[in-house]
C-alpha cells in the first residue's frame, strides 16, 4: 500500500483527521503511475511511505 501522509510534532499530535480515498493505494508489483491526493492541516514532514497491504508499520518512504 502507498500512503501519502504528514508526520507532526507532539503538539499537534491530538489533531486527527480522516484519511481520505485519495490518500492511499494498494499497487501491484511492478513499475507504474501514481497519484496519491492529501491536505495539510497543521505544519508538519509529508511523506509517501510504502506499507505492507495486510497492515502494520512503514517499510519505506520518501519525505518531501
């Protein structure tokens, strides 16, 4: 699963936001297009991460 997310200090910690549709997407394996769509709502370091599809922790990501 592709994820587009921000990470946030502490303080914002308590702001949770639904995560949309456009945020998140299983891909196959392979090369190809994405488009992964998010919205800031408080300072922070988005990112795109890779996630295993069954759930659990990051196993990669870029930060931008």
């Amino acid at each position: 699963m592709l994820a587009a997310f921000v990470t946030s200090s502490a303080a914002d910690a308590e702001m949770h936001h639904e995560i949309s549709a456009e945020q998140t997407m299983i891909v196959s394996k392979g090369e190809g297009k994405f488009t992964l769509r998010f919205h800031m709502f408080h300072k922070g370091d988005p990112h795109v991460s890779l996630y295993p599809a069954e759930g659990g922790n990051s196993i990669g990501g870029v930060y931008f």
